[in-house]
C-alpha cells in the first residue's frame, strides 16, 4: 500500500502539472510514482480474485477456469 505522502505526492505533481508544468525530473517522478500505484491497485486486485467464487441460481459453481487456475496456482505458493 502506498503511503499517504506517497499519495500526497502524486496530487500534488498532477495539479502542477495542469497549472505550471513539471521539471524533467518531476515528470520521472511522477511517472516512477504512477507506476507504483499502478502496481498496488493491480496486486489488490489480483488477491481480490483470489478469493471470488461465482455461483449461479441453481446452486452450481461457475467460476472461470482462469480464476480457478490463478487460486489452485496461489494454493501451492
């Protein structure tokens, strides 16, 4: 998780980047920063589908072949 001057950061370069501009080593920065983010949101997301099982009406396992790999794949981790 980021932390909340990490978070800070990436506001406060994406408001100067729309009022004055940013400095070469501002927009690496910021770039290093949204990749970071990025990353965090996607690593979120991915144990969220970890954890997902889908159920029809009738009571029946649906869950996507993909997702049931990506879990027995994380079992053995």
């Amino acid at each position: 998780m980021l932390t909340k001057e990490k978070l800070a950061r990436i506001n406060e370069l994406a408001k100067k980047s729309k009022t004055s501009g940013l400095t070469e080593k501002e927009k690496s920065e910021q770039k290093q920063l949204r990749e970071e983010y990025l990353q965090n949101i996607r690593g979120s997301f991915t144990n969220q589908l970890k954890t997902v099982k889908i159920i029809d009406p009738a009571g029946n396992d649906v869950t996507p072949l993909k997702v049931k790999d990506m879990q027995k794949r994380n079992e053995k981790h």
